[in-house]
C-alpha cells in the first residue's frame, strides 16, 4: 500500500514539475519585450506599419539635419531699422514756428528761446485716427499713418506754404500706443515694450520684462510675428548674435519653461522620465543619465528608441508605414552597442522629446530566470520524492 502511495506522489509530482515548467516558459516576469519580439513587430496584425531602423552615422546625420531648428535669422530675417513710423492710436504733438511778420498763427504768445521775433503755435494734442489722418488748422486733414514724424512735418510744411510765412514745423510723438511688443511667459514680469527709431532687438525685450525665472538652458524664445512663429533655444540666441534679431511692432515673444523629457525602461540603471535642457541632448549623453546598461541584464545589442517622426526624416524604402492622424510615422531605431563603432554615432543622435529608451534583456538572463524557476520547484518536489521511501 505504502508502496502504491510513493508512485503516485512521484507520478503527481512529475506532473506538477512538467506543468510548472510548461507554465513558467510562457510567464516568465520580464520588464518588456526580447530584442526577437521587437524586432518582429512590423509583422503583427496589431503593429503593422511600424519602422525598423538601424541607426547608422547616415541615419544620425540626416536625422540631426532634419531636427534642427529654423534659425530667427533665416525665417523672420534680419531687417535693418527703418525708424519709428506712426500709426493709428497713436498720440502726436503739433508745433508750428512763423517767421515775422505772422499773419496765420499771430496770436501765438509763445516764443522759443533765441528766436524772440518768430511765432511759435503749439496746437492740442491728437490721436491718429483708423484711417491714419490728423487734422490741422489751414492743412486739413493730414496722412499721419504709416508716416515717420519727418515725413508728416514735411507734409504740413509744404500744405502751408503761401498761407503762412516760412512756416517751420515739428512732430513730436507723445504716446506710443501702436508700435509695442509684447512679452509674456516665464518672465519676471510681463509687458509692453514701445519701440524707437534705435531699433531694439530680442534680448532687449526680455531685459526690459525683467530676465527669465529658469534657468536660461531649459528656457525656449519663441517669437510670433503675424502668421509666422518661431522658436529657439535662449542658449542658441546668446551664443548667436545673428539670432538677436530687431523686433517689429506686434512682435509677441514668449519665454517658455519646457522642461523635455524622455522616458527610459528596461535593463538600465534606473526606469524613469529624465528632463533635458532645451538645446537638446545626443543618445550618448540619454544613455549616461539613465545610469547605463544593467551588465547583468542588459541585451548590447537590444538598445532601441521608440518615437513617432515626421514622415520627411524617415526613409521608408517602399515599404507601407503607419501614420498618425497629424502624419507622423512610429518609428523603432534599432543600437548595436556591441559594435564600438556605434558609441561615435551615438554622440551625434539626437534625443527627441517625449522619445522612449528601452533595453531589453538578455537571452541569458532570460535563460537564467528560467532556471531559477525550475530550481524554485523542483527543489520541493524533489524533498516530496525522497521522503516518500522513508514511509515505507
């Protein structure tokens, strides 16, 4: 009977071991996919579409070309000032000088100093209207709009000849109220900055709202001017003064604090989201602060980047790419960092935000899990086999 007994534990555990085993090859814990499983993605149901790439010096190249940013310079030009032009809301002040005898403006009882014969009349102050005019005594109505206070004077002037007696004309501006640029965003504190005749540029403007509250490498300018906007790394704009760009009335210039991240998992030295400063950061350096690859774990030749690309940076070679709804591919860049050659392309790959690093295992890690798992049942099994003799 005891006999009967022993069989059967040894049958029932044989079964429980060849069902551990069973169970434990398709469950064994993981972090992610296999390098295998990656790398066969394109041809699942549930991921068709999807790019592989190797990343090569030649991928790194046009992938570095294609991510550069528009320089200030290139897209909204490096215009020379052309000084201050008046325009509608703004206020201007209207002075008139007549040389003796002053028969137009004669009533006027001011006299400027050292001209005590001539006739100075200084009418009140206006406003340009919506359609640009202004309007003055024996001129009419004057295009003030779109003019420099020069070319307004020059107008007035020449209206009044033969009305009064070598009239001589000033055009003082009073209140800018049309040529401003405004700045908002991670400032000290947001304004309006009227501009002058001088020409004020880009770094002027953020001086004048009291600097940036972030450290100046994780701070991006952004300019919008019309339809048209721009942005640059404030490091990129101090090291390039071409990038210093003259602003133009209704120039809106935003500092944004944009904290860029990538995301880093699997078999490195720590699984987080990692900030990056403006400018940007290569794979070398994401690599580093995500602590490296785990040596015990790590597949060197299972590093990939998970991103989606704009369609004009990925080669697609004819083959059909997903896209997104705003026309971006996914794209999986497959590292090779058993090659040494790699970690000189990996200096001029740029990180992009939002990317996801990941690292799978190695196969001998995943083996040595396996068999971990084993030993974790059979050793009890095994203890179950050899007690059941000792009840004979």
């Amino acid at each position: 009977m005891k006999s009967n007994t022993a069989g059967l534990l040894r049958y029932l555990a044989l079964g429980l071991l060849s069902a551990s085993v069973m169970i434990g090859c398709s469950t064994l814990p993981s972090s992610g996919p296999s390098a295998s499983h990656v790398e066969d993605a394109p041809d699942e149901k549930n991921v068709a579409g999807i790019q592989i790439i190797d990343v090569t010096d030649a991928v790194a190249r046009k992938l570095f070309v294609s991510q550069q940013p528009s320089l200030f310079s290139e897209a909204l030009g490096t215009t020379v000032p052309t000084g201050y032009v008046v325009g509608a809301g703004d206020v201007l002040d209207v002075s008139i000088w007549e040389a003796p005898p002053a028969m137009l403006f004669g009533s006027a009882t001011i006299e400027p100093r050292g001209a005590a014969t001539a006739r100075l009349t200084t009418f009140p102050e206006q406003m340009v209207n919506s359609d640009g005019l202004i309007n003055i005594p024996f001129a009419g109505q004057v295009q003030a709009g779109g003019r420099s206070p020069f070319q307004i004077e020059a107008e007035i002037m020449q209206r009044l000849q033969r009305k009064a007696n070598q009239p001589q004309v000033l055009v003082r501006v009073v209140r800018n109220n049309t040529a401003n640029v405004t700045i908002v965003g991670e400032v000290s504190s947001s304004t309006r900055m009227p501009l002058t005749a001088r020409g004020e540029r880009l770094l002027d403007a953020l001086a004048a709202a009291g600097g940036v509250r972030q450290p100046v490498n994780k701070i991006t300018l952004q300019v919008t001017r019309g339809s048209q906007v721009q942005a640059l790394p404030l490091d990129t704009i101090i090291r390039d003064p071409l990038q210093n760009i003259l602003l133009q009335p209704g120039d809106v210039i935003t500092s944004l604090f944009q904290p860029l991240s990538f995301t880093v998992l699997g078999a490195t030295g720590k699984n987080e989201e990692v900030n990056f400063e403006a400018q940007g950061i290569s794979l070398a350096q994401a690599l580093a602060r995500a602590g490296g690859l785990q040596d015990s774990r790590a597949d060197a030749k299972g590093v990939f980047i998970f991103r989606f690309e704009q369609a004009q940076a990925v080669d697609t070679a004819g083959k059909a790419a997903a896209t997104t709804p705003d026309g971006r591919i996914p794209v999986i860049y497959r590292v090779d960092l058993k090659n040494p050659a790699t970690f000189f392309v990996a200096q001029g790959f740029p990180i992009k935000n939002r990317d996801v690093l990941y690292v799978s295992n190695a196969p001998a890690a995943e083996l040595q899990k396996f068999l971990n798992l084993v030993v974790s049942v059979v050793y009890p099994i095994a203890n179950v086999i050899n007690l059941a003799p000792a009840n004979r």
